[in-house]
C-alpha cells in the first residue's frame, strides 16, 4: 500500500478563480493499491467487507440484482476521467485544456458512480461522459491547487444538454462559496430537460489540523452549504464518516442538505488504473453514490422526472419523512429506492402520504360517554318510587279497614 497525494480540499471560491472542489478533507485521500481482478467488487475480500459498514448499508449484492444502471448516462463534470480495466468513460467535452488528465479527482468520483472489477460502484453499468472543468496537475504541498472557473462549469453543463446522448443524470463533486448567475440559469436549462443534478456539500478543509476558508487563513470555518448544492433543483449531498454517524466536522451540513451517503471504506479507481480505498469523509464521494443511485432508478423507470427522482432517494433515506437538520431526509438506503411503492407526481409531490405525516390538528373536546343502562335505571327508579308509594298508601289505610271489619 502507499499513499498517494492528490488535489485536496473542498472547493473553494473567490470572485475569480476558484479551487477545485475536490470533496477532500487532506491531502492523502485514499490508500492505494495494484489493481485487483475481474471479479465482483463485493466478492474481492468477502471477509473485510462483512465488517465495512458502508458496503453493508448499500447491499450492492441485492441492489445489482435489481438494477445496474445499463443504458443511463451520467455525466462527471470534474477533473477528467482515466479510463481503465475497472472503469471506462468515453470523452465528452473539455473546457480547461487537452491532454492528458493529470489530476485523479474526477477519476475517483466517476469510479464510485460506474467502477467494476474491485471498485464499489453503485452503477457498475452506466456510461461514464467525462466533461473536463480542471486541468491543471495538483501539487502534494498546496491543497488547494488547481482552479475551476464558474464560466467553465456552466459551459460544461450547457454542453451536456445540448449533446445528451443517453445521459440522464449530471454529476458536481466541486462547488463555490457564492452564486454564479451563469451556472444557475444552465442548471434551470438541464433540469427541465430532464437531467438529474447532483452536487456536493463540500467539506471544512484543513491543513495541519487547522481548518481553512477560501483564503487560506486559519481558525475560521464554513458554515453554509457551497453552491450549486445550495440549489433547490438539484439534490445536495454530504457524506457519513466511518462508523456511518453524521457529524459536521469533515463535511458541511444544514438545512439545504437532502440527503447523507456513506463513502469510508468504498474502493474507487485512481490513475493508471489504481484502485483506490477512501479512507477519508468527504461530499465528493457521497455525491458519487448518489448519481450512481439516481442511474439505478432511471434504468428501472426512465419516465421519472429529475424532480420524482429526487423523492424517491428523500423518501427513502434512513430519515424518510424526517428532516434533520444535520443531512436532510438522512442516509440513502439504494433497495428500498428501487422498491419501495410510491405515488410520485411529476412535480415531486408525494400523493396519499398524509398517513405517513405529522399533521397539527386541535384536539376536540371530549364527549360525554354514552351510558348504555341509563333508561333502565330510570325505569327500576320510577318503578320504585311508584311501589312505594303504594306501599305508604296501604299502610295509611290499613287502621281504617280494620275497624270496619270489627
């Protein structure tokens, strides 16, 4: 095993130039190995992944019963992806350089959505198109090398609704502190012509244990979910760490968050065909899982909306009906999205759920309970008294009666 170091650190944005995405929490994001063989992903060590929590939640053996994402595109707008034994992505469109791809970003997340052989792909049969926004190769000692313009980015998302193929679902591990008009009005165009957007969180990157902002100072954190996950539109993601907890201390989290994925312990595909274990929380990976689920349900019903959907992952989360303020409607649960029965209108809309919710209501007064002998008791009462009274009258008169006997 070695460790290889890549572009690190959750992307972070100036006006300007901005840093890759990258949803990574250092720089030494995965432990690597040769590449393995031929065989399942969950078949490659049947004993570490009994005890790998993350592949246990997925139950990728069951889901690829169901379906494997054949015939759905998804397109990683990222760093470019290496194609390989494991993994193989056929070339899109680049908007920062030609070449080849010198930075293993994009090649991790597009292996996590579609990688066979020893990666833990979720949609071990989608079609990878790499759309290439980062060029430039990162350094082991700066984080935060390599930059993303937002012009970039809405081109490459343009592109893709403009030349869709089969692709159906758009991928955005990367992400910005502030809005980007441009980036916004593309999203508006793909979602209405169908495509399912994911994006990234993003993370609290670090250097030496302190954490950073977007200009590097340390001791002051991000506090706000990046853009575009902070779309309604498109469904924001963060990541579980190791033991499947949703903590705030790697990743950003709060109320614009749909949903969680679990990523520590997943094995991916880096450059030259390295199969990469994730060892580190980051919302890059977990927005992988997420395309790579959306794929899964597009295979079985491609009629769905990007906006059914999108429910049909909230729903049937680990959190269902529930919205945590932490990660949304809670963990992906990949089976019970692909069977759970549910009415989804095209808007999103969840029909005949209102047994499922919490409504507020006001309790009503309570009622009188209705008391089953009470004519019984009036008539034994009325009786009574009447017998009575006979009684009374018979005792008045009985002096009289005898002395007209005598």
């Amino acid at each position: 095993m070695r460790r290889l170091s890549l572009l690190a650190t959750a992307l972070l944005a100036s006006s300007v130039v901005l840093a890759p995405v990258p949803a990574y929490a250092d720089s030494t994001v995965c432990t690597t190995s040769s590449p393995g063989d031929d065989a399942r992903s969950t078949d490659v060590s049947p004993r570490d992944d009994e005890e790998n929590a993350a592949l246990r939640s997925l139950r990728l053996d069951d889901v690829h019963e169901l379906a494997t994402g054949a015939g759905v595109g998804v397109a990683v707008i990222d760093s470019g992806v290496q194609s390989g034994t494991d993994l193989v992505a056929r070339e899109g469109a680049s908007f920062a350089g030609k070449g080849a791809v010198k930075d293993g970003h994009g090649t991790i997340v597009a292996g996590l959505i579609a990688g066979r052989g020893d990666a833990t792909g979720l949609a071990p049969d989608a079609d990878i198109v790499s759309v290439r926004v980062s060029s430039s190769e990162p350094e082991p000692d700066d984080p935060r090398s390599g930059s993303v313009s937002p012009d970039a980015v809405a081109s490459a998302i343009e592109w893709v609704v403009a030349h869709p193929g089969n692709v159906r679902v758009i991928n955005l591990s990367l992400g910005f502190t502030s809005p980007h008009p441009a980036i916004t009005s593309a999203l508006d165009k793909a979602v209405e012509a169908g495509f399912v957007v994911v994006a990234a969180a993003g993370n609290r990157p670090s250097v030496d244990g302190e954490t950073q902002t977007d200009e590097g100072a340390p001791g002051s954190v991000l506090d706000e979910v990046l853009f575009p996950a902070s779309l309604d539109e498109v469904i924001a993601v963060t990541a579980r760490d190791a033991s499947l907890a949703m903590t705030a201390e790697s990743v950003l989290t709060g109320p614009e968050i749909d949903v969680s994925a679990p990523v520590v312990g997943l094995r991916s595909v880096m450059l030259d065909g390295i199969v990469c274990d994730i060892s580190e929380t980051a919302s890059s990976w977990a927005a992988a899982e997420v395309s790579g689920l959306a794929a899964l349900i597009l295979q079985r019903d491609p009629d769905l909306t990007p906006a059914q959907v999108k429910t049909r992952i909230e729903v049937t989360a680990q959190g269902g009906y529930r919205d945590s303020a932490l990660d949304g409607h809670g963990m992906i649960q990949p089976h019970e999205a692909l069977t759970a029965v549910l009415d989804v209108a095209a808007d999103g809309s969840l029909r005949g759920a209102g047994d499922r919710e919490r409504l507020a209501y006001q309790a009503p007064r309570p009622r009188a309970q209705h008391d089953d002998f009470a004519e019984g008791r009036d008539r034994v009462l009325w009786w009574g008294i009447g017998a009575g009274g006979l009684l009374g009258l018979a005792l008045l008169l009985r002096p009289l009666t005898a002395r007209r006997r005598s």
